[in-house]
C-alpha cells in the first residue's frame, strides 16, 4: 500500500471516528434535554470514554448514577413512552 493510500484511509478513519463520538454527544444531549423537561435530571451523562478508546470507536451513551427516586421516575416515563 502506498503511502499516499495509507494517509488516505488514515484520514477515513479520523473523519469516521469524529462522526461516531458527534453522534454520541448529540444523542446525550438529546436524551438530557427530554429528561429535563420531565424535570429529570442525571448527574453525569455523556459519551462512555472506554468506547471511544478503541481504535475504531464505539461509542456508548453513560446515563450517570442516579438515586433510587431517580430511577423510579426514569421507570415511570419509560413505561407512559412505550404505550
């Protein structure tokens, strides 16, 4: 493989990694602001750091640690969304 192939996919692969963790971002933000205006509130969400090490990142959406009460209220407009 040419050097000038190699640097190509090398610039693929950034452009694909940058794409995963935008989505990542945009889809935490999204679930943050529907939580909020259920007056749900998480502490810490964001995009999971393990998955965005890999070499080709999977990114996986961390919801934070919640209290019990949290969890309840979480539960409670999951099951009014799925009907």
């Amino acid at each position: 493989m040419s050097v000038k192939a190699e640097k190509e996919g090398s610039r693929v692969k950034e452009r694909h990694s940058a794409l995963c963790v935008e989505e990542a971002e945009g889809v935490v933000k999204e679930l943050r602001a529907l939580l909020a205006k259920t007056g749900i509130v998480l502490p810490s969400p964001g995009p999971d750091p393990v998955g965005l090490a890999r070499e080709a990142p999977r990114p996986l959406a961390e919801r934070g640690r919640c209290s019990v009460g949290t969890a309840r209220r979480l539960a409670v407009v999951t099951a009014v969304a799925a009907r």
